[in-house]
C-alpha cells in the first residue's frame, strides 16, 4: 500500500480547515464591504433579538421606507451595527416648518436624496425623522429596531440614534406637541430596548476629530443630547434644546408604565393605559394633511437643504 508523508496529511488537513473557515465568513457576511456595490434593500435587514417586555408595548408605529419612497437607486451604502444605542442625538432638518402633513414624505425623500448624493453618505442620515402632526418615518436602512449605524453625527455616529424634527426650530418656534410626544416615545423606547433611562449618562467614544472631542477619546454624556452638544452646530435650535429636561422627564415617564404594565402582563401600551384602551402597536401611521397647513405642490416655495 503507498502512503503519503505525515507532514503532507498535515499540509492537506490545514488546508481544508482553512477552506472551511473562509466559507463559513462568506456565508455569514463578514467580508461584505461598508458601503457601494448599490444595496439592495430586503425589508428584512438583520432580525433583532426579543426586546424586554417593557420596550415591545413602547414601540412606536412607523412609514417605512418603501412607504415614503425610499429610491433604492440612491443607495449606496450597506447597514453597519453598533453593540447597542446608548445615547438619543436630537436634530432638526433645517426645513420650512408651514408644510402640509400629507406632504412630510416628499420632505424626507428630498433629504434622503441629498444626504446620499449630495453629500456622498449612501443613506439618509438620520436614523428616524418625525414631522409636526407627529408621525415617524423609519431612517436610515438597516431595521428600526437594530442599533443601525446611521451619518448624522460626526464622531459620535457609533452607539448613537439621531433623531431629526421636520423644520427648523430656533429660539421661541413652537414645537408641535404631535411631534414632542412621538419624540419622547422614541426615545423611550429606543433606550428602553437595553433598559438605559432617558435620565442618566453614557460613555462613547469619538471616531473623528471634527466632533467636539478628539478621537479616540471617551466623553460622558447625557443619553439624551442635541447635536450642537456633540459637534459644531446651531442643531437642533434653541428651541428643541430647551425641550431636552422634558424629554427625558416624559420619557422616563414612559418607560416606568411600560415596566409597570410588563409586570402586570398587560398588553396595553403606556400611552392608553390611563384611557382604558388597547394599546397593541398598529399599522404605520400614513402621512395625513393638516387643514390649513401649507401645500408645496400649490406653488409655496420651499428652502433647499443646505450642506452641513
């Protein structure tokens, strides 16, 4: 009978190993690339693990990208994941506040456009967007309830979700309280899924040195902050900075019902628990007009996004 060498069965046996290890990283996507190639989206980005009981009775409805007309032939960029969110970043779109609801998707598309064209970042940047009659639309690709790496604040983008008002809100605008609430539902919620309070503070880490800190460095922060905290910036207006404390008073708040209710086995949600009424998250809520409210399509003109 002929036999090989032992250090030739050695060679071979490493060599399957090998072989092995690197279609087992194919398969599970370790060499997919950041960003390019136009990714297609699937609708089924990444399944997240089960929330705590308390977080699933807080999660919000949405318009989903596909709703607002999300145009997959802008992408460029495929979603990164951070360990978790840590922190909530507060923003403004730097828009024309006097728009009809119903028209708040035509308002996403045109930011999503400039933030993956314009500024060459594959995706809108932010990771959720609310407008004033308080209805949310999902943001950046990658699963509402995923720590998706979003590009909406440099430096502090890892562990964080940006959260961005529809309009402009300096010093004395008033926020609508449609808007106010869905944000504090977010927030609630989105924190709420690695139990973090809206109230307490966080460690991150800056990736870039154009942030407010230099990178690499860990800085302590609220884990609720605008993005004028993080980097050079008047976002998100005095207005919505001065909306912080209550934020993180109504979201702590929300969050205390959702546990209270978890412990009880309720599935109502906190918002309707006072009101007796079932609170089992819905459809996404639809983009609706409000009366009065200023049509864009009529002929009102409307600012174009600046670069930031």
């Amino acid at each position: 009978m002929i036999t090989k060498p032992r250090s030739a069965l050695v060679a071979a046996a490493a060599v399957l190993v090998v072989a092995a290890v690197v279609l087992g990283l194919a398969l599970s996507g370790a060499f997919d690339s950041g960003g390019g190639g136009g990714h297609r989206e699937t609708g089924s980005e990444r399944a997240a693990s089960t929330p705590p009981p308390a977080a699933a009775a807080l999660r919000p409805r949405f318009v989903s990208r596909a709703k607002w007309g999300a145009d997959p032939r802008l992408l460029d960029q495929k979603p990164h994941y951070a360990d978790s969110v840590h922190a909530i970043v507060i923003h403004h779109t730097d828009t024309p506040n006097g728009y009809s609801c119903a028209d708040s998707a035509s308002y996403v598309r045109d930011i999503y456009q400039a933030h993956a064209t314009a500024r060459g970042w594959g995706d809108i940047g932010y990771n959720f967007l609310v407008d004033r009659c308080g209805t949310i639309f999902e943001g950046r690709l990658g699963g509402v309830d995923r720590p998706v790496i979003g590009a909406h604040t440099v430096g502090l983008n890892k562990g964080t979700t940006g959260i961005a008002a529809i309009g402009t809100y300096t010093a004395g605008v008033p926020v609508p309280a449609p808007m106010r609430r869905s944000i504090e539902r977010i927030i609630a919620w989105k924190l709420g899924l690695t139990e973090i309070s809206p109230s307490a503070r966080t460690q991150l880490i800056s990736t870039n040195s154009k942030s407010r800190f230099p990178k690499d460095t860990s800085v302590n922060l609220p884990t609720v902050l605008g993005h004028i905290e993080a980097y050079e910036t008047d976002c998100p207006g005095q207005a919505l900075m001065d909306l912080l404390p209550e934020f993180r008073r109504a979201a702590l708040k929300l969050q205390g019902k959702a546990k209270l209710l978890a412990a009880q086995g309720a599935s109502r949600s906190p918002e309707t628990a006072d009101r007796g009424q079932g609170g089992v998250p819905g459809p996404p809520m639809e983009p609706r007009r409000e009366p009065g409210a200023t049509n864009h399509r009529s002929g009102a003109r409307r600012r174009k996004i600046p670069p930031r």
